[in-house]
C-alpha cells in the first residue's frame, strides 16, 4: 500500500462549544492540520499518511460551521475563538507539548493566535500562503491585492449566499482556479461545496470575513491594534513558512518573504514555490510534503 492510499479515519470530538469532525490517521504526537475558505480537511488528504509515516497522530478537522462540524451556537468566528478551538481541539485529542501544527489560509490566520495564547502546546509549526501581519499589512490595502480581494467585500453584502450558493457553487470555482491557476481541482471543488450546501452552513463560512473584514472595523486604528494582539505577534517555536508564488489570492514579493522569519521563532525559515498557487499543499504535494515532515521531526 502505498502512503497516499492509506484510509483515513472519520471522527467526531467536542472542543470549545462545539461538535467537530475530523480526519485522521497514524500514531504518536498530534499534528493538528487546519484548512481555510472555500476548503476542507481533504485538501490534507497527501500530508496526513505521510504525517502518519513520519511518527505523527495527523488530525484534520472541519472547522467551525463547515459541516458535518457543528455550526457554533455562539455564532462567533473572530480569530480569537479560532485559535481557541486549535488549543481546545489539542486538550481534547491528548495534546502534549511534542504537538505540532500545519495551517492553511483561514487556518493560517488563527494558527497564529493559536500559537502565540499557547506556546507550550506547539513544538514547531507549518503555515501557508497567509503571511504574518507585518507583513500581510504591508500587502492589504495595496491596488493589486484590493483587486485579489474583491470577494471578500462582495461577502459582505446580504445576497453574498444567494450568488455564491448558484449554479452548483460556480463561484468557488472560479475562485480555485483564480488562485491556483492550472490546478484540476475538481476533486477538492467537490468535497468543499459539501462543507457548505446547507444555508446554515454556508452563513458560517461567510461569518469569517464578515467578522474579521467588518467594514465599520476594517483597517480603523483601535481595530488594527487588537488583532495585531490577537494575530501579529512573534512566535516563540520554530515555524516552515510556504508561499506560492503564482498565488492569485496573496501575492507577496521576495523582498516581503524575507521579513517573514524575524516574526518566527529561532530555527525558522520560508520555502518559496515557484510554480505553486494559493493551495500547493494539493499542487505540489511531492516537493511540500517531504519538507514538512523532515522539519516537524527535527530536534
């Protein structure tokens, strides 16, 4: 059997409010897998056998509101709360400090929050694609990402789920083929429109941009200095930092890149793929996927 066709478990636990669900496989220390918008943990369906040859307990959850995970009954989706659920989900599934973390867009964002409130549950970490807010700040507003962007504010409007929700979800794919140009991504395009066909469930995928992106908030300076709180500070354990340098949705320059290790840990460093967009955990799973699994061992 090879590693990538190795079955993957379904499982349901009960962390910070809320019912999730999860894939998983293999044995040893936890390595929390966190997907994003428009996505699912199936994205992770590469790295979670190899995680689990590798030594690690791969776990890839369904997070909040994307079903079968439960819709919060809090209705909250600040990153804050986000984060929680990370560090919950680690007491929950027997997380000890030889944990380690892999992030992805959304998941990215809240990794940081996850990892700054709880140090001591994370040994090393691996993000994607969301740089941290030094540097995404320096990206944000610009005209070209404003551009990038443009789904985030139609989010914001009332008809966001009528719109997104027609024509089997036309939009998301659009959306993936904007931001990993060339990727065949029918297979994940399917798996991410389950996550969402039901109205309560979609609401809560559009509840994160309609938090964190508020246009009463966005960008105000009392606004800024609380997330940069919550998601822009440095972190203490050595983090592998991807980006993908065809990425439609981000778009950052070398010259950025570089910055990104002094708001990581010692040991820290970013691997930049050339010929990869937003979701090069499925476009470049052979060249990724090595790495992860070598860096998340080293001592």
């Amino acid at each position: 059997m090879s590693i990538e066709s190795q079955a993957l478990e379904s499982g349901r636990i009960h962390a910070n409010g809320v019912d999730f669900h999860y894939l998983a496989c293999g044995e040893g220390p936890l390595a929390l897998c966190l997907h994003g918008f428009p996505d699912s943990p199936y994205t992770y369906r590469h790295l979670l056998p190899a995680l689990a040859a590798g030594g690690f307990r791969a776990v890839a959850p369904f997070m909040r509101g994307y079903a079968p995970t439960a819709v919060p009954a809090d209705g909250r989706y600040d990153m804050k709360t986000i984060g929680d659920d990370y560090n919950a989900l680690h007491a929950a599934l027997g997380g000890t400090s030889e944990a380690v973390m892999i992030s992805h867009d959304w998941g990215a964002v809240a990794a940081y929050a996850a990892l700054n409130s709880a140090p001591g549950n994370w040994r090393r970490a691996v993000i994607s694609n969301i740089p941290p807010m030094p540097v995404f700040g320096q990206v944000a507003f610009t005209y070209e990402q404003l551009k990038r962007f443009f789904y985030i504010w139609f989010f914001q409007m009332d008809c966001a789920e009528a719109v997104l929700s027609a024509n089997n979800f036309a939009m998301l794919d659009g959306l993936w083929a904007d931001w990993s140009p060339g990727y065949d991504a029918s297979a994940d395009l399917e798996k991410t429109k389950a996550c969402m066909r039901d109205p309560a469930h979609l609401r809560a995928a559009l509840g994160y941009y309609r938090t964190v992106f508020n246009p009463h908030l966005h960008g105000q300076p009392h606004y800024v200095e609380g997330q940069a709180q919550i998601w822009g500070q440095p972190l203490k354990m050595p983090v592998l930092y991807f980006h993908g340098m065809r990425d439609g949705c981000v778009a950052i320059t070398r010259e950025l890149a570089a910055q990104i290790p002094a708001c990581m840990g010692p040991g820290s460093r970013v691997e930049i793929i050339e010929d990869a967009g937003h979701f090069l955990l499925v476009e470049k799973a052979a060249l990724v996927n090595p790495q992860i699994v070598e860096f998340l061992n080293a001592r």
